[in-house]
C-alpha cells in the first residue's frame, strides 16, 4: 500500500487495503477510512486523505464523519433490540406503541411495514424545512398526522427521511431513552463503538468536512422527488459545497440533533464494530446483544420488488437490505445498507464478516459507487479465499 495509507491490515483481507488505495491513486478520494470486522476481531482499519476540502487537515486515525442514510443500519439494530426484548411485536399495530400515529387511516399499519419500508409514509407532507428535522417532537407529530401516500404494506417506497423517526418513536415509547442515548447507552459505549446519533459537541473537532459538490437530481415527477427534494434543496442552501461544522451553525446543528436516519456520525471503525455484533449471531466480545433467532429474522426476505422510491427492484429483508440480482453479494443471508455520499455497511452472519466503509468526497449514488463497490469486491474475494477460492486480484 501506499506510504500515505494508515492503520493495520491482516495479510488475509491484503486485497481491501489494496482496494482502498487504489481509489486514491484513481483521485477517487478526499479522505476516506474502511475497516473490516472478521470473527469478532478488527483485521482492518485503514485511513488516509484529508478532512477538509482545502486538504490542509490530515485524516486521522479518530476522524469521523457524517454516512447519511448508512445511519439506518444503526436505527435497525435499535429495532431489533426491541424486538428481541418483546417490547414491540411486528405484527403489532405501530399505534399500540404510539396511539397518535393511528390518525388519518394508519390505524392498521404494522411495525414490520416500517422495518422493509411499506407503511406508506415515507417522509414529511408537507415537506419540512432540513432545520426542522433538529425538532424531533415536531417531526414525529407531522408523521403521526399525515396520511398513507399508498396503501400500507402493498408496495415499498424508500422511506429515506421518515424511517429512523419511526423507529427512534418506537424506542422513545418503549424504554423513554431518545434513539442517540438508546445507541451509546445499549450497546457503542460498552464495545467502544465511534458512532453517534446526535454529537456531543465536544466531539465536533473530529469531523471531517463533507464535498457536497456533485449533486443529486431528482426527476420533478418522481415520488423521489416529492419525499426527497426538500431535504436536497436544503442541504445545498444552508451547507453549499461543503459540510463544514468548524463554522456553518447549520452543519453543527444537523450533527448535533437526532436524526437517525439522516445525521449519523462515526469512523469506520465504529461502523464495522457495531455491525459485528449482527456478524458474530448477536454477540460482541462474548457478551450477547441479540438472539440469534433475531439475527436469522433480519435476513429473511419481507419485500422484494420495485421501490416506488429508488425506483428500482429492492430486497428488503427487516431493517435491512438483502443480496439481489441488484446488489449480487454471493452471501445468500447477507445485509446492507448504504448512505448518500458513498458510505456502506456490508453484514454476512455465516462467514461472521462485516465492514464499513466511510467517505468525505460524496458521490450522488451509493450503488454504482466506484470505491465501495472495488472495496466490496476485495473483500467478498477475501472471504472466498479464506475458504479455499484463488486471491483477489483488483483492478
């Protein structure tokens, strides 16, 4: 690897560490981190580029940044933990839990219609300002107020700004603990997990700032348009170019707030660390977050057909996206879920691998993604070789 790649990597994932510096040799990157989790133990953790789009701050081995909608793996697991505890059942009405939500025709909309995107509401209406979603009674009030925009459980439609309120209401109505105090309190505080749900802001100084200068468009006529182009317009209004929280109040409030399915902030250490704990059957360094009945249930298939949002066909297994003739990770129990900008969470429970992968140049999609797809292929091959396959080789 290059002398400008920091961190550690074990010979046998050799061809993710290679993959990852290959994107910088391409000018793929500003600055960039990827770690891998096999078996429980860390066997990458890599770093390198810079934290800032002048390129005058160093990307070190504790610089974190904002991974968008990969937040959504964490909310998941928030879930799931209800799940397992029996605070929430899927079949459950989601109004048992929170009586208000049953208004204007959702008094029959499941929880498992939240966890593979089907409830039918799938962002604000009428669309939110992006300050607004610092608010977290504002929001879950607009949501518990509006109606289905098709009927429930029929069809999918990526619920990109409403899915981590959602669950996080979920939390709050079950245990009382906010979703971001539910994350550090449950489960990153005690493995030593880099990932926030709202920053304390005496961890502002850590985080990268984010090239926003490729844009996303969205077809006027989309439903992506109608549940996403308020939050777009939005974040280039207030944010411009760059996603800088040393000086832009907007950015700092937008990290700082709970918004879990949008503002999530880590390493990829924390990423990787966190998504070991799906890995490794529910556990983490012997201790046991989760049934593994519960991390079997995550990898069965809820939904699979074309998202009214992504506009494409999509595997939803629960809380989690599947492997698919669109994303043909030759995992059959595999999970995923990727972020605006790049960043991505890959989960196999039967090899007990997970890695994340956390960039600060932002690339308008995450499928098609040159960098996570080469790290992807990289460690896919290195998972196969430790099984006997030939090395990978990355172009």
């Amino acid at each position: 690897m290059p002398n400008d790649i920091q961190g550690v990597c074990d010979e046998r994932f050799a061809a993710v560490g290679r993959a990852f510096a290959r994107s910088f040799e391409k000018g793929e990157e500003l600055g960039a981190a990827v770690a891998v989790m096999h078996e429980g133990e860390l066997v990458v953790d890599l770093w390198s580029g810079y934290k800032d789009v002048a390129r005058t701050q160093p990307w070190r081995e504790d610089t974190m940044v904002v991974v968008a909608s990969t937040t959504k793996t964490v909310a998941s697991l928030c879930g799931l933990m209800l799940l397992d505890r029996g605070l929430i059942d899927l079949d459950a009405p989601i109004a048992e839990y929170w009586p208000e939500f049953a208004a204007n025709g959702k008094a029959e909309i499941l929880v498992r219609h939240i966890f593979c995107h089907a409830t039918g509401v799938p962002s604000f209406e009428p669309p939110m300002s992006l300050p607004d979603l610092n608010d977290w009674d504002l929001c879950v009030t607009k949501l518990a107020a509006q109606a289905p925009w098709w009927p429930p459980g029929t069809a999918t439609g990526y619920h990109a700004n409403s899915y981590g309120h959602l669950i996080g209401e979920l939390v709050r109505r079950t245990t009382g603990k906010s979703i971001g105090r539910f994350v550090r309190e449950e489960f990153a505080d005690e493995i030593g997990a880099d990932f926030w749900i709202g920053l304390p802001e005496s961890e502002l100084h850590r985080v990268a700032n984010a090239d926003l200068s490729s844009k996303r468009k969205l077809e006027p006529d989309s439903m992506a348009y109608r549940a996403e182009a308020w939050f777009i317009n939005d974040m280039q209004e207030l944010f411009g170019n760059e996603l800088r929280v040393s000086d832009n109040p907007h950015a700092r409030a937008f990290v700082t707030a709970e918004i879990p399915g949008a503002s999530g902030v880590c390493t990829a250490r924390g990423l990787a660390q966190i998504g070991s704990i799906l890995a490794n059957g529910g556990t983490y360094d012997g201790r046991r977050y989760l049934d593994e009945a519960i991390v079997d249930l995550a990898t069965q298939e809820q939904m699979y057909e074309h998202d009214l949002i992504l506009g494409a066909p999509t595997r939803y297994g629960l809380g989690y996206g599947l492997a698919s003739k669109e994303v043909p990770l030759p995992f059959p129990r595999a999970l995923h879920w990727g972020g605006f900008g790049g960043s991505v969470l890959v989960i196999d429970p039967d090899s007990k691998t997970c890695w994340g992968y956390v960039p600060n140049l932002w690339q308008p999609e995450v499928l098609g993604d040159s960098r996570n797809s080469r790290i992807g292929v990289a460690a896919v091959m290195s998972i196969q070789a430790l099984e006997g396959d030939p090395p990978p080789s990355i172009e």
